[in-house]
C-alpha cells in the first residue's frame, strides 16, 4: 500500500484570510494582489514593511499600537504567514496585510520615496562562508530599500549575530545614504529599550540571555555632502 503523501494543510489556510493574506504564486505579483494593496495603501498616510516578518508577533503589535498607519509584512513561510494572518483578524486590524512572498520582492510592490521604515528582525545570517552569498542583507539590497523610503524614513535592523550586525554597520557608515540614528550591542541594556516592540527570536534569545545588537538607519532628508 502505497504511503499518504504529507500535504501542508497552510497552503491551502493562507487562503482563507484574503483581507489578511496576499500571496505572490512566483516571482511576480499579481494584478489584482497589486490593486488589493493599492487601496490599502491609500486609506493610510504612512506605510511601515517588514521583511521576515515570521508569526506576526512584532508586526502584530505594531499594527496595534499605530492604527493610522499601514504595516505590511513580507513572509516565506506557509504556516507563519497564517499565524500573522490569523493573529491580526483576532484584533480586528485593518491595517494589517502580510504578504506571502520573498522579502526581495519588496520593489515589486511600492513606489520610490513611499515607505516611512522598515524593519527587519532576526534575518538567517548564513553563517558558513559558502552560504554568505544567501543573505538578504546586502549593499545592493540596502540601496534598494533606501529608494523606497521617503526623506526621513528609516531601518530599523536587529540581530543575535555580532559579525553581520558589524558588517552592515560598516557598510552603511562608508556609505554616504545613511545616518546613524540608533546604535546598541545590548538592546536589552540601553536606553532604546523602552518602548521597544519585540519579536518572537526576540524573546527567544533574551530568555537564553543573549545580546541582540539594534542599528537604526536614517534616509536624511537631503543629500550628503561630498
């Protein structure tokens, strides 16, 4: 007798939160994905994204505690995308859409100069040398996101990692798009602490009593000078 193949049941889920969930079916959206978020977009005058976005937890939070505002998640995984989904309809958020698609696909769906910040929270540092190639964090990539953000729009980026943490920040320091808003080793033992919105690796590394570093990178409102 021939083995049941395992299906995962949150393909199929993702589905049945359409005010919640947009899914991306390759590398490029859909039109009417394109128009769903274009009416969310201009019901709100702010938009903030997060790329990894996972189950929700730090978008969530965020989304509730500024309801003026747009917050848009960016979510690979099937069931985590769910999660955010179903945590949102539970709070009856309308400011809330996490789309089921790679976080470099972000240009896909916003304009130049539209994004007020972005966050990314914990992304896999593919620590082996082999692997670097496999980052989404990368001179290119933040170049891209630097488009996208308005004057004075920002990101805000945090990790267990020390030596990827210190390669962005080396890379953003020798660059002339960025300033330096926030700057902590130890976030748990800084003053930017309060107020701080947690993730779920967030509070998975706290508890185990690891240092999670926070760079927070500013667009300036106008150019550097040479």
């Amino acid at each position: 007798m021939k083995a049941k193949r395992w299906k995962n049941q949150y393909i199929e889920l993702i589905t049945t939160l359409p005010d919640y969930i947009l899914a991306v079916h390759g590398e490029e959206p859909s039109a009417e994905g394109l128009e769903f978020l274009q009416i969310k977009k201009e019901q709100f005058q702010e938009i903030f994204v997060e790329l990894g976005s996972g189950s929700g937890c730090h978008l969530v939070e965020q989304a509730r505690r500024s309801p003026q505002a747009l917050f848009v998640g960016f979510e690979l995984r099937f069931k985590r995308t769910f999660l955010s989904g179903k945590k949102a309809k539970a709070q009856h958020l309308n400011n809330f859409i996490v789309i089921h698609g790679k976080a470099q696909l972000i240009g896909r769906f916003f304009s130049p100069q539209t994004i007020s910040g972005v966050y990314i929270n914990f992304p896999d540092p593919w620590s082996k040398r082999r692997w670097l190639k496999h980052r989404l964090l990368t001179p290119t990539f933040l170049a891209e996101i630097h488009g996208l953000l308005k004057p004075g729009g920002f990101v805000s980026y945090k990790t267990d990692h020390r030596d990827y943490f210190q390669q962005i920040l080396e890379s953003a320091q020798a660059s002339n798009l960025w300033q330096v808003k926030k700057l902590t080793y130890d976030l748990k033992e800084s003053l930017f602490q309060a107020g701080n919105v947690s993730s779920e690796f967030e509070k998975l590394f706290i508890s185990k009593h690891i240092p999670i570093c926070l760079l927070e990178l500013v667009k300036p409102t106008s150019p550097h000078r040479v």
